[in-house]
C-alpha cells in the first residue's frame, strides 16, 4: 500500500509540473512519471499476492469491512486495497496455574472453587483448543484477535466455577474427578462452538485441597494402610496355625498306625537291620548281644 500511495504521488507532481517552467521540475518530470508509474505497478502487483503461512488463515478486511471469504494458506491473488490478518488455526493452549511464570498470565492464576462443603479447592489447568477456519471472519468482527483474553480465559473460568458447586472437595479430588472433567467438558466446549472455537482437550493438572483436608485424608490412608496389614499378619497366622493343626493331626495318624500294627517280630527285624548297619560301619564297635529280648549293648573300641 505505502508503494501505491508513493507512485500516485510522483505521478501527480509530475503532470502538475507540466505547467511549470521550473528547469529542475522539468528536468525531473519524466523521472517522476515513469518512476511514480513503476511503483504504482509494483505497489499494485506487491498488495494483490499475499502469502498466508501453514496453520493460518486469512481474514480480509475492505475499507473497515469484513468479508466472509476466508484466505487458504499458500500465495493468494486479493484486491490491492484489502488489509489480510492471520488467524493461527494450529492447537493454542491456555495454562491457569497457581506456580508463577508457569501459565499464560504472571503470578498465581490458579482458579479457586468453593466445593459443595464449603471448602476452597484450587485448580491447575490447561485448555488445549484451536480456530475453526470458516469462523475466524466471525471472530475477527465480534470478538478481535485476543480472543484468549474475552473468551478463552472468562468461560473456562467460569464453566469450572459453576460445576464445582455441585461436589465436595474430597470427591473432586478422588472419586469424582472423572464426571467432573466431563461435565466441564461439555459446558466448556458448548461456549467455545458458539463464539467459533473448538475444544479439544482440559488438561486438569493440579487439584490442590485445604492443608485440613489434606490432613485427614492422609490420616484415612494411614488407617486403612494399617487394618490392610493387620489383615495380612491375621491371615499369616491363621494359616500357620492350619498348618500346624495338619501336621499334629499327620503325627497323630502316624503314631496311631504304628501303635496299631508294629509287632514284636517286626521290632527284631528293624534291630537286626539296624546292628548289621552299625557292624559294617568303618568305626570299630563290640556289640553285645543279651537275651530274652534285651537292647543289645555297643561299645566303641575307639
């Protein structure tokens, strides 16, 4: 544009100068009309080629107006006169966090909730979301380019804020976090279609419970944590004791089996076995043998 207004100029002082006898302007005149008429097609041919980058679009604006027409990355052929704004199109996020240089805005940004119990709850988060293409003339005539600011940041806010009200803090934290998320989701992602944005993802980072709260749900797991190894230790026992029962009961059967069928011939015969045993051992012995069923008696030489 500043190539066009440039070559108008050069060319009206050079047909002004016409009427001049000036001998610098009439010297200059012909300068002036070529090269005012050079910069005209330049300025011209230079404002008609725009080149919108991979994930942009264009939106054109015409003396203030904006036209539906969105421009398709790559080179595009406009009329001179339009202004083209980018729109990104790619994935954007927004990051809400309470740790400072950490999210979009500087300081502790963290959104506070009050539970259904009373209790302020504060939530990290990130909004992962992009332009819908065909929406962004639309946006660019409602909203402006900093749409982060006047819809991103407000509704994901707010949206949170509403749907927090109906848990309590233990439950947002634990139990319920998952329907929480999805009943965000969905009241989230209705606002953004209507103001032309789609919602892709809430990342719930952080949830971040009063030091009371805190204090007994850590309380709870140590509790539980406890009857869960008292548990085991009762378990262990009672089944050391079973294995005890079934070994005394074993030991009972043995010696009543014996009581009942070991004989007196069987007893010799064990005994001779066991002093044949002994007498072909390497250590040299003197078995005496006595009568009437006596025990015999072994003495080591050694």
């Amino acid at each position: 544009m500043t190539l066009i207004v440039i070559g108008i100029l050069a060319l009206l002082v050079g047909f002004v100068s016409a009427s001049s006898n000036d001998p610098a302007l009439v010297k200059a005149r012909p300068f002036l009309r070529y090269g005012g008429a050079i910069l005209l097609v330049v300025g011209i041919v230079s404002a008609s080629i725009k080149q919108i980058d991979a994930g942009e679009v264009g939106v054109q604006t015409l003396l203030g107006k904006v036209q539906t027409q969105v421009l398709g990355s790559g080179l595009n052929i406009v009329d001179p006169l339009v202004e083209v704004h980018p729109f990104v199109i790619k994935t954007q996020n927004y990051t809400m966090s309470a740790i400072r240089d950490e999210g979009d805005k500087v300081g502790d940004d963290a959104i506070r909730v009050l539970s259904s119990d009373g209790l302020e709850v504060i939530i990290d988060l990130t909004v992962l979301y992009r332009v819908l293409p065909d929406q962004a003339p639309n946006i660019f005539r409602e909203i402006g380019e900093d749409y982060k600011n006047v819809v991103v940041r407000p509704i994901t806010r707010t949206k949170i804020r509403d749907n927090a009200v109906y848990y309590d803090a233990v439950s947002l934290y634990s139990t319920k976090r998952t329907e929480f998320y999805s009943r965000i989701f969905k009241d989230i992602e209705s606002d953004f279609k209507k103001r032309g944005l789609f919602l892709e993802q809430i990342l719930i980072r952080n949830i971040n419970l009063p030091t009371s709260v805190k204090a007994s749900i850590e309380s709870k797991i140590n509790a539980e944590q406890e009857a869960q190894k008292m548990q085991f230790v009762l378990q262990k026992e009672s089944q050391e004791a079973e294995r005890k029962r079934i070994e005394a009961q074993g030991i009972a059967d043995y010696q009543r089996i014996i009581a009942t069928n070991l004989t007196d011939k069987q007893l010799e015969y064990e005994q001779i076995k066991a002093n044949l045993a002994l007498a072909n051992s390497s250590n040299a012995k003197v078995i005496v043998i006595g009568g009437n069923g006596k025990m015999p008696l072994m003495i080591d030489s050694k």
